[in-house]
C-alpha cells in the first residue's frame, strides 16, 4: 500500500486546517494536520487518524468458510484519540434544562431530561434490540454454507423488519426540514402584558428547538427552491410546552383553514403526472390563486427574494397570526410575533438559487449545521406587535385576517428577547424529523383569537401528527416531552412509554387520594372573550379588501427588489401553459400596479387586461403607503463577512504569501476561506511552498460561494486562465452581484470573462477591489463582501 504523505506543520498549512475543517461536502488531498488549536480542526485530523488506523477489513478473510462459520470472531475496532472523533457534533457541550449533557460511553445515563435516551456504542459489542450479543453481523443462519436460510434466525427478522419500518410518513407540507437546539433568554419581565413563563424575569432562560422547513416539496427535495419557509419554535417552558409555528413571511394565502387543503392541492405536483417536484410555476397552483384574489399579498412575497433566503440563519420569522397575552389579572392585549436575524436578512439571485440545486440540495441545511458546528451561533431578536382590541378597530383592515400585516408604522415592535441556536442534533431521525410541532400547544398567559386560519390550524397539526408518529403518544418522544413534570389520567395507546403507579385512571377519585387534581387558576384559563353571534359561514366585510397591502408590499421595494418581483412573476407564469390563467393573473396584478403588471405581461407577450373585479365596492384608504421595514435591504443586520463562504483560486505558481494573508484574515472576521484549485490536493507556491486545496472546480460551483479571490502569481494565472470554468466562475459572481477580489494581472481574467469595473451608470464598481496593497486591498474587500452590489445588475445581463 503506497505511504501517505504527512502534512508539514507549517502556518499556511494550519491556516489551511482550519479553513478546510469547516465544511462538510469536501477535504483536502492530505487532511487537516494536528497543533492547529482550533477544536473543529483537531476533531478533522483525529477522525482520519483514527480511520488511517483501520486500512482495511481485518477480519474479512475470517468470512468464509466451515470452521470459521463455527467460530466467528469479535469485531475489529480502534480506540480513538479524542472523545469529540465519536460526536456526532461539536455542539454536544452546551446544555439545557432538557438536552442535559453528552451522551456518556456505552450505557446511557439515567440522570437530566434527554440523557435517559442517549447512547453511544464506542467500546460496546453489538447486541439485538434485547440486549442478546450478536456473535455474527455479516452471515445469515442456514442450513449448510450454500444451503437455505431458516426462519428461526431471529437475529436476521429483528435486523429487516426493523430496517422495513425505518420510514415513517413525512409530512404532508413542510416535510424537508433542517433543525437545532438553543435557548430563549428574555431581555425584561412582560408581568404586566403575559403571565407566559418564558417573559417572566430578566435573564430567564429557556431551552427552545426550531425547524426550518420549505412547503411544497417532498423530504428528498431540494433546499432552494422558491417557497415559503416554515420557522417553527418550540418552548420548552417550566409550565409545559409553548410551540410558535410560523414562517418567514408574515402573511398567508388564505383567510379561513377551509381553503388549506384546496391551496396544497393546488400547489403540489399535479396528480396526473406528479410534476413539478418543490415548485409554483405550474397550472394548477396559478389557477387557484388567480381565482383567489385574498392570495394576491402573499403572492408578492413569495415572488420577492424573501422566497429563496441566503441561509435559514439569514431570514425572518413571523408568527403570522393575531394571538392574544393574558396577564395574571386577567388582562389581555392583542400580540404578533416577529424573528429578526442578527446576521441581517439575506437571499440568493434567483439563478443562484437554480444553479446551487444541482451541485447542493442541501445548501441550507449544510449551512446551519456548519455554523453551529463551528461555533457561529444564529441567533435572533423576538419583538412583539402589541395593541388593544380598540387599536384594531380602527385599522382599515381586520386583525383576524392572515392575509394582512400590522405596519410598523402603526405597531411598533418592540424587542423582547433573543434566541441563540447553539447545538445540533444528535439524531436528524429522532430529533429533527419526529419533533411534533402544533399551534394548539400554548401556555398559560397565551391564547387564541378569532382568526378562522388559527382555528384549523389548532386542530390540524394534532391530528397530522397522529397519523405520522403511530398513535397519540407522541408526545411521549423525548424531543416532544416538555421539562416540566406530566400527570394526568391519559393511558394506553400505541407506543405508550409512562408506566403508571397505581389502579386510578379517573377523576374524581378517592382511592388515589383525588390526584391529580386540577390546578384551577393556576392553570391555563381561557381568555373569557364574550360571544354573542349568529351561526353562520362568511367574512366580516373588511376581509373583503385584497389588495392594499399588496401594493404596500410592492411599493416599500427597491428597484432591484421590484425588478425580481417582476422576473418572478414572468418566470412562473411562463411556466403555465393555458394562456387564460396568464391573462386572469395578470387582471389581479393590475390592481396591485400598473408598472407591475406591464412588466410581465410584457414578459409573456400579452396586453395588460382590465384589472379584476375588486370584491369591495368602497376601498378603504390606507393608513401606510410605503413601509421602509417591508424591504429586505432595511435589515442588513451586523457588517462583514462572518459566516460568509469564499473561494481562493489557487494553481502552481501562486503567490502563497498574500493566499495566506487572505485567508487567515478572511478567518480572523470569522469568514470561512477555501483554497480552491483545478483539482483537489497540493499546489506549489512561487515560494517554493506548498497548498493543499481542499475544493476544486469541478466539485464546488462558484455559486456555493459568497465571493471569489483571485490571488497573484504568473503561473496561477497562466494555469486558471486554460480552464474555462474560471471564467463561468466570475462571471456568475459578477452576475449575482457579489464581489470579487483580484491581485496581480488577474484583472487580464476579469476582461476575459467580459467584466466591467464599472457600473451602468459609469462610476466605480464597489463590489470588485484590486489588490496592489495586499492588506489595504483586504480590508477593503471585507468591508464590501457582507453585502450584494445590485447596482450592477441589467435585464438582460451585461456579463
């Protein structure tokens, strides 16, 4: 077997370490090297030395044959060089209330919430799921070497059928999801507006676990697709569990839970063909929404860039409906609930979002869970919309209605909290996928309004778990199981895990002393909202207004964010193929603004109708025109580069002095560097060093990254300039308004790609720096990389 090289311990090697160490689609030729003092990077090159320890099967020889079939031998295994190379993340550390510690070494550890549930097999030999040690893990029993299997090897059942119900339904909207485990803390106590336990005091924490989540496509879809985004948190409160479930826009398509099922229907693959996986523009879904006119303001978002977010870390969260807060006095106020990312509010070009879908469907998901793994904890700031029921009597639209918002202007929001995402799953399985979230799931000091969404909401995501998880215990999974204490005279079911004490299952009793009683005002009591009203099926007549907000939306955007919203809208509707539904669509886009509506009947070739029949006969006058907050470019969040991903285009000849200095700075701001060659492994440097690349061009697309660096040296650039997929790289960067950092002749590739350093307009592009000081030229480019410089951007494209 041909010796592997050891990596030399040198700076630009451990600099390299630590870069490379932080992703998980890709290595370097020779590993990541010890002493870089980094955790993330020393886990790496603990991991391979402990696989370099094991080169081959030792005991695959022992296979075969009679004597050794009667004589199986124990399994091969290496003792490790760290306890983190058996993690399965590096967040493992950061405890709660109800994730407790690690997972200890064989047996699980009976103490703390999670812990009971926690294993981990290192050092252990392997059993059955009774505990029965398995002598032979490669071999079914039969009768003879080449004789037929018997049916009384019961180790063989257990392994396939386990293996046959390893699935279990996913769910019928937002079955792709992404999650992680953190912690609420409350800035001030909200005594005077809730009793809720998580606003009780300053500095009080509270373990929380969020998914994040697309809609439309199935759990194998891909993770860019255009589509609203679920952001859904549950509290893990000393008074039970409180679950917010909402999304990252603000709004819904329909105003009564009546609809949901003809709004999935419509939005799914169409059921003849099942196409299209994970996507809007097809017939069905337009024709619903055309015939929907409520659907209209919730259509601007999803056509806006809010639909194909950057990161799961880069968007917003909303609770989308009205709630109401109830103080310990009985005192209520209306209330909605708003997530802002401390990193800003972020999205992908609409081509990126397309071109990032091949090379990696798991492009969200791999992000959240790289930065927690490297210790870049998302985090954001809850703010409350509160008012009284006369505040909302006065607006010109119904609180009640999900197809509307509060502006800003009108409700300010007020922060109240942050939450702090701070470590992965252990198990996507057991965690992430089996976690049950519901909007009935609320404690004392919240509780509903009247919103007919809300109200089909509360019973839904009940009954849907039900059907998903095996029964009505799910409850009872760990990752569902609140950190208060359960007691009440529920039993039995499927999958049924409390074993109770007792012959008392009722109440009231005596023989069981009256326990457990009820908690009275202690416990959760409904708002006492009076009720005086006919029975009957219908809207007040403000759900009737559809389009204000829309055009609020619109209006609020930049002109880079309008232009999107228009090439949405003529992306998707070129996608449906009966021309009346264009046509009807386009009637409803009249209202919301001419100038819109041109555009893309413009697009698709087609006259702008007569606007729709409104449903309203007096439009209400709106209290807001233009709201600043609604634009994505109002939330910039915290500047630079942290988290953000680059590229550095290293080839032999490369000036390995200003590679390192760009990436260890690019490091320092917490920013992660990849050295990226023609193919992976080590380049010479023009000092007679060495790089090792740890992304190559063909297996890591530009627009996986957040900018490229192309670094000085006449034989990096004669090698780069002969592939012509440099060139497709700083095209698409330009293209998708990203910058770019060029040293040496490398602006020689930029005019070969056809890149201008100007704007349209003639002035200096501030997205493209050049490096004659290298560490001027550095700190310039970090200044602008955070942030995407739409001012280059042309329909049709320049570049």
């Amino acid at each position: 077997m041909a010796s592997r090289k050891k990596p030399q311990s040198t700076s630009t090697s451990r600099t390299g370490g630590r870069a490379a160490a932080r992703n998980t689609d890709s290595a370097s030729a020779r590993g990541v090297p010890k002493g870089t003092g980094d955790r993330i990077a020393e886990r790496a090159a603990d991991v391979d030395a402990t696989a370099e320890a094991m080169p081959f099967n030792a005991n695959k020889r022992f296979e075969y044959g009679y004597d050794n079939a009667h004589a199986p031998l124990e399994g091969e295994g290496v003792e490790a060089p760290s306890d983190d190379v058996g993690a399965s993340t590096l967040s493992e550390m950061n405890e709660s209330d109800k994730l407790g510690t690690r997972a200890a070494a064989g047996e699980p550890v009976a103490v703390g919430p999670l812990d009971p549930v926690r294993t981990d097999a290192t050092a252990r030999r392997m059993t059955t799921n009774q505990g029965v040690p398995v002598s032979d893990n490669q071999h079914s029993l039969k009768a003879g070497l080449r004789g037929p299997a018997l049916l009384k090897d019961f180790i063989l059942r257990e392994k396939i059928t386990h293996f046959d119900h390893e699935r279990i339904p996913e769910r019928v909207v937002h079955a792709r999801g992404s999650g992680a485990h953190g912690f609420f803390e409350c800035y001030a106590p909200l005594t005077n507006l809730t009793r809720a336990a998580p606003f009780q005091a300053k500095g009080k924490v509270t373990p929380v676990f969020v998914r994040f989540s697309t809609v439309q496509g199935e759990r194998g879809s891909k993770d860019t697709a255009r589509d609203v985004r679920g952001f859904a948190v549950k509290f893990y409160t000393d008074e039970g569990n409180w679950d917010l479930v909402g999304n990252n826009m603000p709004v819904f398509f329909i105003q009564d839970a009546m609809k949901f099922p003809d709004l999935v229907h419509a939005v799914k693959p169409e059921p003849h063909h099942q196409m299209p996986q994970a996507a809007s523009a097809h017939d069905t879904f337009w024709d619903f929404v055309s015939l929907m006119p409520e659907s209209t303001h919730m259509l601007m978002w999803l056509m806006s860039d809010r639909a194909i977010p950057r990161s799961f870390r880069m968007m917003q969260g909303f609770g989308v409906h009205t709630f109401r807060f109830v103080n310990a006095q009985g005192e209520s106020r209306l209330v909605k609930f708003h997530w802002t990312p401390k990193l800003g509010t972020h999205a992908l070009a609409w081509e990126e979002a397309v071109k990032i879908a091949g090379p990696d469907p798991d492009f969200h998901r791999r992000d959240l869970w790289e930065a927690i793994e490297a210790g870049e904890y998302p985090e954001w700031e809850l703010g409350l919309q509160v008012f009284t029921e006369e505040d909302a009597d006065r607006f010109s639209f119904d609180v009640l209605d999900s197809t509307k918002i509060i502006p800003e202007e009108l409700v300010p929001v007020q922060p109240v909290g942050r939450m702090v995402l701070n470590r992965n799953p252990d198990n996507f399985f057991a965690e992430t996928e089996q976690v049950a979230f519901c909007t009935a799931h609320v404690v004392p000091g919240i509780d509903f309004t009247n919103d007919p969404l809300l109200a089909g909401r509360i019973h839904s995501y009940v009954d849907t778990q039900i059907t998903r998880l095996g029964g009505p215990n799910f409850h009872e999974i760990p990752i569902n199981a609140p950190v208060c204490p359960v007691h009440n005279n529920q039993r039995d079911g499927a999958h049924r895990q409390a074993v109770h004490r007792g012959r008392v299952a009722y109440e009231p009793n005596s023989l069981g002393g009256g326990c457990p009683f009820q908690a009275g005002a202690a416990g959760f009591v409904s708002f006492p909202e009076p009720v005086a009203q006919d029975e009957l099926r219908g809207h007040p007549e403000k759900f009737a207004e559809h389009y204000n907000q829309a055009t609020l939306f619109y209006d609020s955007q930049s002109p880079e964010e309008q232009a999107h919203i228009a090439g949405a809208f003529r992306f998707e509707l070129s996608k449906v193929t009966v021309p009346a539904v264009r046509a009807r669509m386009l009637a409803g886009l009249a209202n919301v603004s001419a100038d819109l509506a041109a555009q893309v009947a413009d697009g698709l070739g087609m006259e702008v109708p007569e606007p729709m029949p409104r449903a309203i006969a007096r439009v209400p006058k709106p209290e807001v025109r233009t709201s600043e907050a609604l634009s994505m470019l109002a939330r910039p969040g915290d500047p630079g580069v942290r988290t953000r991903r680059f590229a550095i285009l290293v080839a032999d000849g490369v000036d390995g002095a200003t590679v390192e200095a760009v990436q260890g700075a690019l490091l320092d701001a917490g920013a992660v560097p990849r050295l990226m060659g023609v193919r992976i492994g080590v380049c010479a440097t023009a000092e007679g060093g060495e790089l090792d690349a740890d992304a190559s061009l063909e297996n890591e697309p530009g627009v996986l990254f957040d900018g490229i660096i192309v670094p000085g040296g006449d034989g990096n650039m004669a090698a780069l300039r002969q592939d012509a997929r440099v060139l497709d790289y700083l095209k698409e960067q330009y293209r998708h308004c990203k910058a770019l950092l060029v040293f040496g002749d490398g602006d020689a590739m930029l005019e070969a790609a056809g890149i201008d350093a100007t704007l349209p307009d003639g002035s200096a592009d501030p997205g493209i720096v050049f490096g004659d000081d290298a560490r001027r030229a550095i700190a310039s480019y970090i200044a602008v990389a955070g942030r995407r410089h739409w001012a280059r951007e042309t329909d049709p494209p320049r570049v």
